[in-house]
C-alpha cells in the first residue's frame, strides 16, 4: 500500500476488534490499536510505553522475558510465528482466553503481536460440554431403566425355564446355561457403561466423591496400586468445572492403567477457597518418545490426551504434563477461579 501513511494505517488498525500491537524487542508497546480498550480495559496511550507483560498473567509475564531472549538468539519460536491460545490479563486483573499470532518484521526491530478475544468461543465450547454431559447422563438413566431393567427380566425367565426342566434334558440344561452366561456377560457390560457414562454421583455428591468411586473401582483391576489423596473443601462450584477436571482425572488414570506398565498411580486433589489442584501421577515408563511434549503441550497425541488439554482450556486451567522413564508421567492441572491470581504465578 504505496500511499498509506502512518494515519493511514492506524485508522485502518482501528476499525479492527482484533488488538494490534507493535512492540520492540524489550517488549515495550510502541504502538497499539483502539480494540485494546474495550479487550484490555487500557486506553492505548496508557499501554504506549509500557512493557507489554502488564497484559500477560504473572507466570506468563515472568517468562515472556526469556521467550524473546531466546528467539532473537537462536530463532526458536514459542507463540512467534505459531499462534496460541493463552490466558491474558484485563487491567481490573481478571483473566481472559485469547489467541495471539506474533511475527516480527522483517527491516525493523519490532514485533506485532494479534490478540483476539475467545472468551465467547470458550462459553460456547463449555455450554457445548455442558449439554453432551447432560445427554450423557440420560442415555445412562435410559440404558438403567429400559435396557438394564429388560436383561433382567430375560434372566429371571430364564431361570424360570432351567427349573422346570428335568435330568433328562442335560443337552437343554447346558444351552440354558450357556445363554445364561452370555446374559450374565452382557449385563456387566451394560452397567459398565452405564457407570461410564453417568455423572449422577459427581452432580450430588461433589468430585471428591466421585474421584473416590472412580478410584476404587480402578483398584478392583489389580493393574496398578491407585491411591486418592484430597486435601480441603470448597463450596459448590460451577457444575462444568467439576465435570471438566472430572474427566480430565479418569483419562489420565485410564491412561496410566492402559500404558505405563506403572504399579503405583497416584492422585491428588487439593480443594482451597479460589483454587482446586489435580495431580495424577504415575511411576511407569513415561510417554513415548514420538509423542511430542513441548513447552508442557502435546504436538501428535491421541484423542484422550487431546481431549485434558481441551477441556483444562475450556475451564481456563493450567495444564502441564511431565513425563520420564525413570520416574513416570505426571499431569497437573490447575483451576483458578476467574478473578484470582494464578496459583504458584511467582513459582
Ligand atoms: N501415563 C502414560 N504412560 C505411558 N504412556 C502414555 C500414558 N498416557 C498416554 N500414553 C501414551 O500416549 C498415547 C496417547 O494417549 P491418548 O491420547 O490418551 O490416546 P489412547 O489412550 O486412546 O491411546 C497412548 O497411546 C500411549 O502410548
Ligand atoms: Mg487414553
């Protein structure tokens, strides 16, 4: 654009409600579009001048630092280049989703950074969660109360027709009893998924609670030792929380069942007044090599890894998954409730 001037330019930029920011290479805010304010809460000639961190959350801000360190040095990006979903702060310190791209221009020594807001996005993906868990919960009551109620029925019939036959049907006898096996086998099945796909007990008992179950229920495999470790309570919480770290626990101790080869599985759950920590740690043989952990987020997982990292982002928790050989896998997530600090920010 030959005849856009610098005026130009930032009425263009200012029409956009995606934030804009040119920042050198201290990170200083040299130039910043209007969509800042309604998205940050700053007026933009607030922000000019100002180290560009003041819109991170603490843990980010502390390291931001070293991230553009290390990309001037050697040209490894982090979000430069790539584009990421993270957590940005609002001038009143609430915290927010984005998405941020940053490139840096090619003649001068500036980076532009792409902001925009996802928090109607996330809404959308929770209220989404939200609702495949209620149908969840009522494919399970419908499966209990007809099919479940139905397989019962055939057993008692059954058992009816085994009784009235006498010695000299021994051929009837063994088929009976084959059926009835096979009856037997799928009555299990159906409760499994019944108990697989309910959430009643998290609903009116609370995590710990359902954790707890769920626990029990994993050490009647007698593949690995799993142990459960609460600490504090808190109030009733928002339902889609609870589900979310819920699920995220479940898959990782399946996980560790299935693939570590672990004998010992531990969780932690630690409940405070703005916060909630989830720990499931493993002492098996960690992930494999080809599945890429980089910067705690995965680069080729299957669904089930991919799906923790979803829903710890639908939540706005912290993830991080740590692996080894000679020590396991360990996967934190970190609930913050929205308005607070992040736990451990200045860790
Ligand atoms: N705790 C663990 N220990 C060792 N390997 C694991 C663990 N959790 C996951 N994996 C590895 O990561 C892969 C991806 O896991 P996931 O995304 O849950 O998919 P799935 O369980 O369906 O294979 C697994 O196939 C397995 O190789
Ligand atoms: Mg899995």
């Amino acid at each position: 654009m030959p005849d856009t001037d610098g005026e130009e330019l930032q009425a263009i930029l200012n029409t956009m409600t995606d934030v804009v920011i040119m920042a050198d290479y201290h990170g200083t805010v040299v130039q910043v579009n209007q969509a800042v304010e309604p998205m940050f809460g700053y007026q933009p000639s607030l922000l000019i001048g100002q180290n560009i961190s003041v819109l991170m959350p603490e843990a980010h801000a502390n390291a931001h630092q070293s991230y553009m360190a290390r990309y001037l040095q050697a040209g490894i990006p982090r979000i430069i280049g790539v584009g990421r979903e993270l957590a940005a702060k609002h001038k009143d310190s609430h915290l927010f989703p984005i998405h941020i791209s940053v490139s840096k221009l090619e003649q001068y020594p500036f980076f532009i950074a792409v902001i925009r807001d996802m928090s109607e996005l996330v809404k959308l993906e929770k209220e989404a969660l939200l609702i495949s868990e209620i149908e969840r919960n009522r494919i399970s009551r419908e499966l209990h109360d007809e099919l479940g109620q139905n397989l019962l029925g055939l057993t008692m019939q059954l058992q009816v027709i085994t009784r009235q036959l006498t010695a000299a049907d021994y051929q009837l006898q063994l088929q009976l009893q084959n059926l009835s096996n096979g009856l037997a086998h799928n009555v299990n099945n159906i409760r499994a998924i019944i108990s697989e796909l309910a959430t009643v007990e998290l609903e009116e008992q609370g995590l710990q609670s359902a954790l707890n179950t769920f626990v029990k229920l994993c050490n009647n495999y007698n593949k690995a030792k799993v142990t459960l470790i609460c600490e504090g309570q808190r109030p009733a919480e928002d339902y889609t929380v609870t589900i979310n770290l819920y699920r995220i626990a479940r898959e990782a101790i399946y996980n560790a069942l299935k693939h570590a080869d672990a004998s010992q599985i531990d969780v932690s759950l630690k409940q405070q007044d703005n916060s909630i920590e989830l720990v499931i740690q493993d002492n098996g043989k960690g992930l494999p090599s080809d599945l890429n952990v980089r910067d705690s987020r995965l680069i080729n997982s299957g669904h089930g890894l991919r799906n923790i990292h979803f829903r710890a982002h639908v939540i706005g928790a912290e993830l991080t998954i740590s692996s080894a050989a000679a020590t396991g896998t360990r996967i934190v997530c970190r609930y913050n409730q929205p308005g607070t600090k992040l736990a451990g920010a200045n860790a």
